[in-house]
C-alpha cells in the first residue's frame, strides 16, 4: 500500500507538540530553502537544532551537531533537507534517536522509510513544506 501523509488533524497536533526542531541538511547560506524554513519556524517560536556535517560553529544563532545523535535533550521533530535517496539514513537515525516525528521536506521521498518510521509507532510527513503546512494550517504568514 503506497503512503499516506497523515490527516490535517494529525498534522495539526505533531505541530502542536513540536517545540525543538533538528533540521538535517540546514545551510547556513540564506538563499537555500533549508535557512529560509529554518529562519521562518524559529521566528514562529520553535528552538531550530541545526544538524549539518559541514563545519559551522552555529547556523541561526544556534549550535551546530554532526549528526543526529549529538543533539542533546529531547527532538520533537527532525525535519530533513537532505535527496530522497539520503533521507532513509536520516529516517533511520531520527528512530533510532527517538524523534517523536520525522518530516520530509518537498520532493523528498522514501516510501521504504516512512512505512519504517510508522513501523516505530512515529509520525511522518513526506514531500511537503513544514513552513507552508505549518503557515496553512495556524494561519502564519510568511
């Protein structure tokens, strides 16, 4: 059976829950989608944890970690800018992290580890937008 993006309503309540947000793939150039989202979530309220194997000593005002297994505390959400053919890794490692949601930025798309993701009883979200489904669906403007 081919994926399904949740409902409205469980997107709704993944965002409600979410505070602290991993971006895997975060770029500290301002002109790449990952910094514009970044930027955007961050001003909306949410901690962004930029995650990111290039050296940078902070993207955002933020710390940056190697990998996902280096950000400290609790991850509600690891939101990945990574090709579809890298994101199962990043899937793989926001399960084995303990991520309570796991969302695929536009066009990234890895059926074989979203059914793996919701195998671990955890949310996902795939081929979509977190600024704009997050913007739709509280009524922020961008």
């Amino acid at each position: 059976m081919a994926f399904q993006n949740p409902s409205d309503d469980e997107i709704r309540r993944i965002l409600q829950n979410t505070r602290r947000i991993a971006v895997v793939g975060l770029s500290d150039k301002p002109t790449r989608a990952s910094h514009g989202v970044a930027r955007l979530m961050q001003q909306w309220g949410f901690q962004i944890i930029p995650v990111t194997p290039k050296p940078a000593a902070e993207i955002l005002g933020e710390p940056v970690y190697a990998d996902l297994a280096s950000v400290p505390g609790e991850i509600d959400l690891v939101d990945v800018f990574r090709r579809s053919e890298e994101a199962g890794a990043v899937v793989d490692q926001a399960i084995a992290r303990g991520a309570k949601a796991i969302w695929l930025q536009l066009d990234i798309i890895d059926e074989a580890a979203a059914a793996r993701a919701q195998a671990a009883g955890i949310p996902i979200v795939m081929d979509r937008c977190l600024m704009v489904e997050y913007g739709r669906l509280f009524g922020e403007n961008n």
